[in-house]
C-alpha cells in the first residue's frame, strides 16, 4: 500500500524546503518528489549494512565495537554499545561533544545536559563554518529578515563567499534570484543578481555582475565599497583587492538603487583571512545601507540544524557554540574552548561525535589526536569518522525515521515530520540512557 505524505521536510541543507512530497511504500520511501538532487539522495538513501559489508556514506544496521582501532568491528547490542560509551565518557578527564548539525532541537538540548553532567566541552559544526558569524553578532547585531520576506521583496540580490546553485540547490528557485513574490512577480527579470568570489562559480554564471576578488581581500574591498558609500571615493585606490574601482562605484550604484536588498554570505567570506572581522565590515556596510534604502544580511548555513544548535545553546547555557563545563558552569571563549582548540593542545582524552563527520573536515592534526583516544560516534552513517572511532551507535534518521524540531537558516523554527518507522533508536533516547548511566558509574 502507497502512502503519500505532503509538505513534508527535506533535511539535507539550512534551506529546509518544506514543500517535498513522500511516497511511502511497505515501510519504504520511493519517491521524494520536489527535492533536489542532494536532498533527494538523502531521503532515499536509507540502505542498511551491517559490520562484514558496509561501505561509505551507506547506513549502519547494528551498533559496532572494538577495542583496537587497528581491530575489525564487531556487532554488539545496543545496551553494551551505550554502556562502554558511558564508561567511556564518565572516566574522562577532559571529554569533548561535538557535531550536532544533523540533529533536532530536542537532540541538542539531551546533549547539553549530557555535558553538564560530564563537565565536558560541547562544540558543534558551526565552530568550523559559521562561528566567526556568531563573534560578528556579538559585536553588532545583524540587520536581517526570513527567507519569506527576500522572496516576496528583495530586488537587489548579493551572493558573497557562496555558491548556492552547487550547496543550496533550491535557494534560488524558492527563495531568492528566481522566486516569485507579492512584491516581485517578475521573478529573476526583475532582480540585479552580484556573485563576489576568488573564482568563477555555476552562481557567478547566473549573476548580472560578476567581482572576481583576490583571496583575502575580502575586507579591504568591503571597506572600499563603505568609503564610497560614505561620500568618499578620492581615498579608494585605482585597484582593491584586484577589482577596479569603476566596478566598485558601480556595485554601490546597484545596491543603493535597490528597493529591498540582501547580502548571502558563505565560507568563502567566514573561513577566509579576517574571519570574523569580514563578517563585522559587512554588518556595518549594510547598516549604512539602510540610510539610503532596506537592506539585510543572511549567512547561508549549510547542515539543515546547525543554526538551531545555536539557537539552544544559547538559550540553554547564554553562548552559542564552542562552550567548556569543566569549571561547573558554562564557560565560552572561542580561540581556546572550541573543539580544534582543545585538540590541538592535546586536552581531550576522549571524544564523542554526533551527527557530523569530523574526520573529514577537520584539520589533519585534530583528526590525528581523535584517533589516538577513545572515540564514539552516534551517527546513521557511515563515513570518515567511522574509519577511527571505537564505539558506533546507528540511530534513527531525524526527518525520515524520528520527529523533532530544526531551525531555517533564516533562524525560523519548523518541525521535522517522521516518514517512517525505524527498528533504532533515536538520538534523543541514545542520550538520555547515556545520562543515566553516566549518573550511575559517577554515584558508584
């Protein structure tokens, strides 16, 4: 018997397109129409393999053990599974929680408290992608608004340090350079498109003005095009991080011409030299914006909750991310409690990673130190972090096989609707057995 499910959520990237129909069939999903090419190769792709013939990027059927990484897997029971990882982490010294970008609200808020109990350092993806984002709000605040309103108003559209045809391949079809709004019926033909990159990308080919930047630079033009803004073009120099100042004035000619305009920001700005500070310029320039005409700024987040992360830590412990319990309250300085930090000055002594890959992402020498402590994974998939981790726990997929709540890039709350059924565990149920038995070998 088919199943149909509508407006359902895809939960691949923070764009979290809330329009996919599913199609469910003996407890399968078969189609997932509307959902783009990533989104859909998630939603499908739930083949389950056990410990003798998994492979990458495929699904974990069983919970995996070893006591040398250099060992094969074995399966073991879930109940053992959780009992060393609760061993594990109740020994430890200086244990650290990271990941969480693929995981519900109610996940974050079972980890928070799981790291509370173990006095340990809770970190998530966005210390590596967005975190230099989080420092610039702290400073200035950040003018922005929903995807909602840029859909049915922006007519001004910058895509700066991204390449949403590529990461967020629906963004432009729902949300910006193609929609169509209340306030904007013409759909692209009435939108002035800009992409600012290193280099050419598939969403520089659809811009209108293309500013190719020397990497780096970021700042130093970002602070041309305010001294322009400002009234003051004579103390811009002929060139500015390898773009003309003929193209700078007429970028400034554009944004103030909008009627309503938004500035996409991606890695290519956070990660690049300046970091945070990129992201501070770029605030102030689009306040001084908004004494001519409406403009805002909106970083483009790529796992589907990694801003709800944020969301409740902030609520739950007053700071966003990268936040040390080691003291027996929250403590948070970004630089020396992030999860690279503490792993690059051989703090940790065990780790666990949850819903993110951190083996292949993170810089060589973190990945190295992860692989020398004992490490847990709660994750449906396998992938790098698999490679070199002690204890595997495959739980459900949030989205697909469990409910929960996620936050939009444009920090609007939706909830995540099970499709489903699962023969595993939740993520949520794994950490609140992990509590337990934490509390119990703590009290023994």
């Amino acid at each position: 018997m088919k199943t149909v499910i509508t407006d359902a959520l895809c939960t691949f990237c923070g764009c979290l397109c809330d329009d996919i129909m599913i199609v469910v069939e003996d407890n399968k999903i078969i189609e997932a129409k509307h959902a783009c090419i990533l989104g859909s190769a998630k939603i499908l792709g739930q083949c389950r393999l056990g410990a003798k013939n998994i492979g990458t990027h495929l699904t974990i059927k069983e919970p995996l053990m070893r006591t040398d990484k250099n060992e094969d897997f074995r399966e073991v029971s879930y109940d053992e599974a959780i009992d060393e990882a609760a061993r594990v982490l109740a020994i430890s010294k200086r244990p650290l929680l990271y990941g969480w970008a693929s995981a519900s609200c109610e996940v974050h808020e079972k980890g928070i408290l799981l790291a509370e109990e173990l006095g340990a350092i809770i970190d998530n993806t966005s210390s590596v992608c967005h975190g230099p984002t989080g420092l610039a709000i702290h400073e200035k605040g950040m003018p922005s608004a929903t995807l909602g309103q840029i859909k049915n108003r922006s007519d001004v559209i910058v895509f700066w340090g991204c390449n949403p045809v590529q990461a967020h391949p629906r963004h432009m079809s729902r949300y910006s350079t193609f929609s169509r709004g209340f306030f904007t019926e013409k759909g692209r033909k009435g939108r002035k498109i800009i992409s600012v990159d290193v280099r050419k990308t598939h969403t520089s080919g659809v811009a209108d003005e293309y500013v190719e930047v020397q990497q780096g630079s970021d700042y130093l033009v970002i602070s041309a095009l305010r001294a322009i803004l400002s009234g003051n073009p004579d103390v811009v120099p002929d060139k500015v991080g390898n773009v003309t100042k003929e193209q700078l004035i007429k970028i400034i000619d554009i944004l103030k011409s909008a009627k309503f305009g938004v500035i996409f920001f991606g890695m290519g700005l956070t990660q690049s030299e300046s970091r945070y500070k990129n992201i501070d310029n770029a605030i102030s320039l689009v306040t001084e914006l908004n004494s001519f005409t409406k403009f805002v700024l909106m970083p483009m987040r790529g796992h589907y909750n990694v801003a709800g992360f944020n969301q409740v830590c902030t609520w739950e412990t007053g700071f966003p991310t990268a936040v040390d319990f080691s003291r027996g309250a929250p403590y948070y300085n970004p630089g020396e409690t992030a999860a690279n930090d503490v792993l690059y000055r051989k703090e940790v002594d065990a780790a666990m990673i949850i819903a993110a890959d951190a083996a292949a992402h993170f810089p060589a020498n973190s990945v190295r130190e992860l692989a020398k402590i004992p490490l847990i994974q709660i994750d449906p998939h396998w992938n790098s972090t698999t490679e070199i981790a002690n204890v595997v726990i495959p739980t459900a997929m949030c989205g697909i096989e469990a409910e929960g709540t996620a936050y939009r890039m444009d920090g609007v709350s939706l909830r995540l609707r099970k499709m489903i059924d699962s023969n595993h565990p939740t993520d949520e149920e794994v950490l609140l057995k992990l509590i337990k038995r934490v509390k119990g070998i703590k009290n023994d």
